[in-house]
C-alpha cells in the first residue's frame, strides 16, 4: 500500500467522520447508522476497485 492510497483512504474516513457529525446534530443513532453505511460503502468500493485490478 502505498502513501498515496494510505491518504485517499485517511480522506475518505474524515468524510464519513464528517457526515456523521453533522447527522449527529440532528439524531446520534442516525448518525451511527448513517456512519456505518458509509464505511460499508467505502469497503464495497475499495474491494470492488481491487477485484477489478486483478488482486484479490
């Protein structure tokens, strides 16, 4: 893994960190489910781009 992909990963969780604290405003269980989501799609993504690669 390289530094490049360590950022864009760094990024992509201050982004949910993000959302979920501006859900929190709003509701604290929305925002762990909105959180969750979001983590879920960041891993579906990050396996999807991977198997597209060719590394499993």
């Amino acid at each position: 893994m390289n530094l490049t992909t360590m950022l864009d990963l760094v990024g992509a969780l201050l982004l949910i960190v993000a959302v979920a604290l501006a859900v929190a405003a709003w509701s604290v269980p929305a925002a762990l489910g909105a959180a969750g989501a979001a983590l879920l799609l960041l891993s579906w993504t990050v396996d999807k781009t991977k198997k597209g690669r060719g590394r499993t």
